[in-house]
C-alpha cells in the first residue's frame, strides 16, 4: 500500500509496464491516479485497450495530459492527494533514440525534473522511477551489479536514465526524499510494445515471415517476465528507502538465436531467419546481479525465460490478432 494511505500517482500508466503495475496497485486496494499522453509512438488504442481493467475499477482515475506540463503535474498531485509516485514515463528504446536524441532529453530528463520537482514541491517524499539496464553500456564484467560504473552509455536513450539517477540523487540529498531507481532488464509479456523484439518476432514467425537477427545471435540479453518487474516495482514502493538502485532481471541470459528457437517452439513453427549486421546502440550482453534487490526488496523473480515465452504466445494467440 501506498505509505501514507493516499493515492499512488502512475506516469505513463496506459504503456505496456504502467499498466500492469496500476493493475496491481488496483488488485491489492491502492487508489491509483494514472498520467498517460498516449503518445502515438505505437498505437493509442494497445494503450487504451491496457488500461481496459482499470477504467472499470472504481479506485482508478486516468488523466491525459504530458508530464512536462507543471502546471498539470500540480494539479494531479494536489486534487487526488497523491502521496507516492511511480514514475514510468519515457520515450523508451535505444534504436529510436539514435534518431532524435533531442526528443529523448526533452521527455526523458526535463519531464522527470518536471515530475520530481513537483513531487518535492507537494510534500511527496516517496519517489519510484524507471531506470534501465542501458546504463551499463558496453561494460565488459558479468553480471552487472547497481555499483559498477556507468559514466559511458553508448545511445542517447541510456544517457538519458543515467540522467534520471542523478537528478533522484539530488532530490533524495537535498532534500530527504526517498527515491528508488530500477534498472529493468529487457521486460516482456503481454502488452508489451510492438516494436520490441518478443512481440515483433512472434507475429513474424506466426506469419511466416522471416525474423531479421542482428549480428550472429550469440547477442545474450536477461529477459525478464512482467510479473516479476511488478513484483520488483511495489516491493520498491512498500519497502524501499533513501537513495537506492536496484537491478530487476530474471539474472540469467539467453541469447537471441535461442530466443527466436523458443518463440517457434510455442509457436509450433520453424522461424525463418534474415541475418543483418549489428545495430549502433547495441551491446553484447545485459545480465543482472539481482543479490540487491532480493536482500532488501525480497524480489525473487519467478518466471523463466521458457515459461515467459509459452505464456506471451498465449496471449498472443487469445488475442486472434496476428497483425498487431
């Protein structure tokens, strides 16, 4: 529950994470005020359709509107007396950012000063915000624990949660606030974004079009099921304190041949695949030291990357929407 039992604020509540996570805040009592723009970076309507549940639930109240408007900010803060926030927000992904890094800045780093100066300025002294793996950059040591350095992102997307950290280590030491950072490891699931490559290999592989593999597929990411990212996310609000960052993942790898092995497994189909060069942005591996988190969160993520799959294909096919 929110700490001082008023309202949790969700930004970017309609988008694939902050909708799971509002639905949840809802499932265990928690009021729930939800900012969403519903920027056409994919479809507004996915995004309507995520907050379908949440519409219907009598705690929930969903504003439209951009979290670099202060003025708006405010007055969210103040009708709906809000006392936590979960600042999910973003312009997100690596390769976009690459295109308009201007954008990203604009969004990423001035709207979180927008919603953390807000926060301070209504009293709010608990902070929940989405950072990300990107940090790590090209680092070199696996896994990748919250004390490595992180002064060398290698896009503009991961400069910009770099930022996000630093401008939450101001707001947590001048002034007393409580701000915790979660550096999410390639999350996936239902409702997860389109263009990301979970969602965008299964409805190519069940359309019997070819997947496009960047590099030679040894490429190992730490993907991580939704429900454990919730799980992560409210024990960061119930439990979290002071300044911390903490690593959610699965904290294991797989690498991209055997993701694309495992969505035809589901699938039931042989994937045909397009072997492309290697993207500007990308890195090696990601993998997550979670010891942290699971120390002082008690996250203990529970869904392998086997079962993620079987269950995102599942709900893929429920949903009889192949193109989408």
């Amino acid at each position: 529950m929110s700490p001082a039992g008023g309202a949790v604020l969700v930004t970017g509540a309609a988008g694939f994470i902050g909708s799971h996570v509002v639905d949840h805040l809802l499932a265990r009592g928690d009021t729930v005020v939800g900012l969403d723009n519903f920027d056409p970076f994919y479809d507004p309507a996915l995004k309507r359709e995520n907050l379908a549940a949440a519409l219907a639930a009598p705690g929930f109240t969903l504003v439209e509107g951009d979290l670099r408007d202060r003025a708006l900010v405010d007055r969210v803060l103040a009708e709906h007396r809000v006392d936590a926030v979960i600042h999910l927000a973003a312009r997100a992904g690596v390769r976009p950012s690459l295109a308009d890094p201007e954008l990203y800045a604009d969004v990423n780093v001035r709207g979180s000063a927008v919603v953390f100066e807000a926060a301070r300025a209504a009293g709010i002294t608990r902070v929940i915000y989405a950072s990300s793996s990107s940090v790590y950059g090209g680092n070199e040591k696996l896994p990748f624990a919250e004390d490595d350095p992180v002064d060398h992102p290698v896009s503009p997307y991961a400069a910009t949660k770099k930022a996000n950290e630093l401008q939450a280590h101001v707001y947590s030491r001048l002034h007393g606030m409580t701000m915790i950072g979660l550096r999410f490891f390639t999350v996936y699931g239902p409702r997860q974004r389109p263009e990301m490559a979970i969602a965008s290999f299964t409805r190519r592989i069940a359309e019997g079009r070819p997947v496009p593999m960047y590099g030679d597929g040894t490429s190992r990411r730490d993907y991580t099921y939704i429900d454990d990212i919730v799980a992560g996310v409210l024990a960061a609000l119930d439990r979290g304190e002071g300044y911390r960052i903490y690593n959610l993942g699965e904290s294991r790898t797989t690498s991209l041949a055997r993701l694309i092995e495992l969505i035809g497994e589901a699938l039931g189909v042989t994937p045909q695949i397009e072997r492309l060069p290697e993207q500007p942005g990308d890195v090696p591996a990601t993998w997550a030291d979670i010891r942290r988190a699971r120390d002082e969160l008690g996250y203990d993520p529970q869904v392998p990357v086997e079962d993620g799959i079987r269950r995102y294909v599942a709900w893929f096919r429920g949903r009889g929407e192949a193109g989408r």
